[in-house]
C-alpha cells in the first residue's frame, strides 16, 4: 500500500517495532496527526478470543471521561410515556412503527445510536437486517435496550462508547480527537482499555491482549506495551 508524504514523514517519528509505554504512545499520536481536519484517535485491540465461540465473544459499553469529541444523534423506539421521557432526555428522535418504512423503504439513516425499550423490541427487530451490518441493533449488553431511557440517552450524548469483537476478533474504538489534550486521551484509553480487561472471557486459555495499536484517522499505528493492563 503506497502512502502520501505526510504519512511517511509522521512514519520517522517512531519506531514501528517498539511498543511504547500509554502516555508515550498518545504524546506520540497526537504529533503524527497532520490532516487539514481534526482527526479521530483509534484504538485497535487484537485480542486471543475467538468470535465463533459464544462464550468468548466481547460485547459492552463504557462512558468515556472526556467524551468523543463528536455529537452523537440518538433515535429511540419508545411508545406511550417513554417518548415524551426520551424527548425531555434530548433525544434527537423519537418514535415506534412509523419509522419502520422510513429505514427500510427510504434508507433515512439520520442517527449514530439506537436505543430502546424492551417492549419495542419486536418492532426494531424487523430492522434487523437494515441496522445490524451498520453495528446499530440495539443490545442489552451495551444498555441500549432499557426501560431507563433517560440514563441511556444521558450516558450516549455524555461519551459512552460501544465495543465489540469483529470477525477477525479485533475491537475498534475511539476515544477522542487529536485535539484533545494528552491527559484527556490517556484518561479515555485507561477507562476503556479497564472496561475491557474486566471483559476477558473466563473461558479463553493463553493470551487475552495480543496488540493494542493507536492511531488517528489519517495517521500510522503505534503499538502500545500491554504490560500495563
């Protein structure tokens, strides 16, 4: 894969071989975002589970100190007096069966979370195959199924993050943006790198943190030394 200038250059800042210590490696990331626009800081975690077991599949949610820097739209499946509770909480959509259509038919995806509560289940879940590819089926595991609209939508909009197993048993997360100060980073990287430590499945053998890598949208990897967690 051939990479731009900018790419390379940020490349000699580092050694991609070394894996550095938390707080060098976000110090690090922060230098090597050079985009026109203010980039997303990632964290990619390959992990030893393996997905097609149930029992070793990662599924959760954690409230990120300092937020993501990004404003999150919210839609939430509520009837009766959820919705007007939903409404007051700042949801940025509220509604039941009607939105059915409006996702299937005319593909309206103006939201980045789904919440829901448990009685709107059966409805939301003929959207299945709309909003499962995009990673946006409500779970109970992540709190976004609830009868407690209000904290659902309070923790969402207040930084709360979402993280799963892919296929290839690697996490993506953010957890902020590189103009965050270093502290708001590494603050983000410890509550969620500890809320998936506490995830570890009981049943896996050998080796739960394989790599953890940092970088921002346009920006190189840096390896981070797990031996902290």
């Amino acid at each position: 894969m051939k990479h731009g200038k900018k790419y390379n250059e940020a490349m000699k800042q580092f050694d991609r071989a070394t894996a550095y210590d938390p707080s060098e490696a976000v110090s690090l990331v922060k230098k090597t975002a050079t985009a026109k626009f203010d980039e997303t800081v990632e964290v990619h975690i390959r992990t030893g589970c393996d997905g097609r077991h149930a029992e070793q599949q990662i599924r959760g949610a954690v409230v990120l100190p300092n937020g993501t820097g990004k404003t999150v739209r919210v839609l939430v499946f509520a009837k009766g007096d959820k919705i007007s509770e939903a409404e007051a909480a700042g949801a940025d959509h509220v509604g039941g069966e009607e939105l059915i259509p409006k996702i299937q038919n005319e593909g309206w995806l103006d939201f980045d979370v789904v919440v829901a509560t448990p009685d709107m289940m059966g409805v939301v879940g003929r959207l299945g195959k709309v909003l499962g590819p995009k990673g946006l089926m409500p779970n109970p595991k992540a709190g976004t199924v609830t009868m407690d609209v209000t904290k659902a939508i309070n923790d969402i909009k207040a930084g709360k993050i979402e993280y799963r197993l892919d296929k290839s048993n690697i996490i993506h997360c953010p957890i902020g943006k590189a103009s965050f100060s270093e502290e708001q980073l590494n603050e983000n990287l410890t509550a969620l790198m500890e809320a998936i430590v506490k995830a570890k499945p009981s049943t896996l053998k050998g080796q739960y943190l394989r790599s953890v890598t940092l970088a921002t949208t346009m920006g190189p990897g840096v390896r981070i030394n797990t031996a902290k967690y």
